[in-house]
C-alpha cells in the first residue's frame, strides 16, 4: 500500500507529521496567521510575558496608537484605546527558531534585545540567554517581567549598555545561536541617546552595525547559526527602500558569515487594510512580512 502523498508529492507518513516534528514545517515561509501559530502564540502570552514593559518613552508610541485609533473609527468603535500599542516581538518565533537552530541548552547571544520575550521564551526551555540592552529601564522592565514568569534561579541575563563596547568586556563566552531583532534604522526612535542606533543617520548606522554584528560573530561557535529578523524600510524623504535586508547580509559576510537560510515571515495584517488606502495613492503596496535571515559561521 502506498503512503499518501502531500501538495508537493512528498510521503506523507500517517503517524508523523511535520508539525509533530518540528513545530511548523520548515519551509521557506511561515504563516503567522495559521491556527497553529496562533494557538502557539496565545499559550506563550498566557504564560504572563509583557514585553511592552519599559517602552513607555518610545517616541514611535503616539503614532502608532493615533493608527490603531483611526482604524477603530472606521470600523465604527468610539472609545479610544487606553493601552499602549508598541511592536511586541513574537514568542511563538523565538521558540520555533531556538527549537531549529539552537542545540539544547544552548547559549544565546543577543546584541539587540529590547524587551523580554526572547530572553524569557529562552530560559523557559532551558536555553541560556544573554541579552545586551542600551536602555537600563528596559533592562529593569525585563528582568522584573522574568521573575514573574521564570523561576527566580532561572532568569535570563540582560545588561544595559552600548553593545559595541559590551562585547568586549570578558563576561561574554562563547555562544551556540545569536539571535536578534535589531533597529530597523531610523523606522521607530527608542530613545534621544547619542549611541542609539535608531538616531543615527544611514552611514552612522552602518559602521556601528557592522561593528557589533562581527563583534557577536566572534563569540559564535563554529558551525553554529545566527539568525537576525529584518525588513525592509523606506527612506522617509524618499520613500525608496533602503535595502536593510542587503545591509544585514554584507554585515554578516564582512564578519565572515554567509546566508545559509532565507525565510519570509508573513505578519497578521493588523491595520493593513486601513493603511493601504492611504499608501496605495503613491503605488507603495502594503508590506506584510518580514524577513528571517539565518547565517552559518564556518
């Protein structure tokens, strides 16, 4: 008797699935709106994790929260949403790609860490994470956030400072996976501090990216992974992409890294919809993805 066969004419073995396997199939797309990811999701964020914690003073808040309440107009609500809006990064993506490219209980490197869901996802299953931070009041956000979730000899290390320097101070080991979301340019503005990435200008941003990106590749082991989420963004002047996808891979590859994985990480539309109203009047289409670039290190 034959085995049944997938979309692709692939064997389908009627007691494994892909999924069974490896959580979502690894394929060279990954839907955030599918059923799976969103349940995965769901139970990840009633684990207690609040990663929009010490973003308060993020400057991209207030428009982000006038978008959100535009389109709640349109849809014909009236009151006014209370909550902060900022990007919360996704857990169900951190524990996917700690489960693909990280060996178990590996040590994770991570030069951009921002809020606390790669650290806290890391630690709850038994990775060690390192994340390193400008803002101390994101770091103190984070770790009181892991100590609501994790048990309190089970904590993620975070350090508050300029990763270019942080790098270079002998705590750091070496690492299994560097995992990182990094600032996307000068899309959201963090904070008015001088080593900010996002309050660089393009060249400016570059050479200090550069720096760190290969500062963390020498604290990878050999054969091991790192993988950075990106996308694209448009120059606020005039409005053509500035290719930050390219950047991050010449990044790598000035660090001796190579691209070993390209994966497109489709978004939940959110205010797409809405959005693409207004953006469509010039031709600029609506992105709705985001980019996962995994590179190799020997």
């Amino acid at each position: 008797m034959k085995n049944e066969v997938d979309l692709f004419g692939n064997d389908i073995e009627k007691d494994v699935l892909l999924r069974d396997k490896f959580i979502e199939p690894p394929f060279s797309v990954l839907d955030t709106k599918s059923g799976n990811w969103q349940r995965r999701k769901k139970l990840w964020n009633l684990k207690g994790i609040k990663s929009e914690l010490g973003r308060d003073s993020d400057q991209a808040v207030s428009n982000l929260m006038e978008t959100f309440n535009k389109y709640d107009e349109l849809r014909g609500k009236k009151n006014k949403r209370k909550e902060t809006t900022v990007s919360i990064f996704d857990p169900a993506l951190c524990e996917l790609m700690y489960k693909w490219f990280c060996p178990e209980n590996g040590k994770i490197l991570d030069p951009f860490a921002g809020g606390s869901v790669r650290g806290i996802v890391a630690h709850y299953l038994d990775y060690y994470y390192t994340g390193l931070e400008l803002r101390q009041e994101q770091v103190e956000a984070n770790r009181e956030n892991a100590l609501d979730v994790l048990k309190v000899n089970n904590q993620p290390q975070w350090y508050s400072g300029d990763s270019d320097l942080l790098l270079d101070d002998n705590y750091c080991h070496d690492f299994d996976f560097i995992f990182s979301c990094p600032p996307y340019m000068d899309l959201e503005i963090y904070s008015d501090d001088e080593n900010d990435l996002s309050n660089m200008n393009n060249i400016d941003f570059i050479k200090k990216y550069d720096s760190i990106i290969k500062k963390s590749c020498n604290k990878l082991k050999e054969n091991c992974f790192a993988c950075f989420v990106v996308g694209d963004i448009r120059d606020k002047k005039t409005g053509f992409y500035k290719d930050f996808i390219g950047i991050t891979k010449e990044s790598f590859k000035k660090a001796g890294m190579f691209l070993y994985n390209d994966i497109i990480l489709l978004d939940q539309l959110g205010t797409a919809c809405m959005r693409a109203n207004n953006t469509f009047k010039n031709k600029k289409v609506v992105k709705i993805h985001q980019n996962v670039l995994v590179f190799k290190k020997g």
